[in-house]
C-alpha cells in the first residue's frame, strides 16, 4: 500500500491498482448471482402455496441480480472504487433489509392466520360424529 486507504477509492477498479480485491469480488459475485438463482427455485418450489414467502425470495431475487451484475458490469467497464463500494453496501444493504425489516411483520401476520386456520378446523373435526352424515341427508331408497 503506497496510498492512503480513501486515495483507493477514487482508482479505477482494475487489476493494478486494487489486485487484493479485483479477482475475489468478481469471483464472489458470480457465485453469489448463481447461488440466488439456484436459492430462488428451489425455495419457490418448496414454498408454492405460501405467498408471503415467494414474495420475499422474488425481492431478494431481484436485488441480487441488480447488485451482482453490476459488480460484474463494473470488472468489464473499470469504474472508480467509490461506485463498486458504494453499489455493493446498498445492494446489500437492501437484502438485508428486505430479509429482516420489510417481510417479518407480514410473516407473523400470516402465521397468526394459519394459527386460526388449525384451531377452526380441529375444533370443526373434534367431535366423533362430526363426520358421520345425519340420517335425513342420506339418498332416499328408491320404491319398487
């Protein structure tokens, strides 16, 4: 290091000038859009029929193929290191957020519901003659 630690930041992002940081952060950004991608499929597979939670791996998604492809954008084009850092703190930022912030209220909310879904339907079904059809709703016999 021959510079000061914010002189870095104004260099472009190239091999030469930060080549600690210049192959890891491409490398970890292709892994990381890969693995989000692979993540989101399986999770809405799994989570078909709970909404709430496609929603939040969709935003999670989306944010990370933004941040991820312009980290890559950025290896391609050489931009300054103020914009990799900057873009890569918001778009993380902006994942955590979203996991931790944005969707648990609503998943407590959906939990509730499928609290009261459980509890009507054991009190529906607790009775032994709950199932049992009433005599009156029988077919009629037909008279020969």
């Amino acid at each position: 290091m021959k510079l000061w630690p914010w002189e870095y930041l104004f260099k472009p992002y190239a091999d030469w000038s930060v080549p600690d940081l210049y192959g890891p952060l491409l490398w970890a950004s292709l892994i990381a859009l890969v693995a989000t991608i692979v993540v989101y499929n399986i999770r809405t597979r799994q989570l078909h029929r709970h909404a709430i939670y496609l929603q939040m791996y969709e935003w999670l998604l989306w944010t990370s193929i933004i941040t991820f492809s312009m980290m890559i954008v950025y290896w391609i084009f050489r931009f300054d290191m103020i914009i990799v850092i900057s873009t890569l703190v918001a778009g993380l930022g902006t994942a955590v957020w979203i996991r931790f912030r944005r969707f648990p209220p609503d998943f407590a909310a959906y939990e509730r519901q499928l609290a009261k879904q459980r509890y009507f339907s054991r009190e529906r079904f607790s009775h032994p003659e709950a199932t049992i059809r009433a005599k009156n709703s029988r077919r009629r016999r037909r008279r020969r």
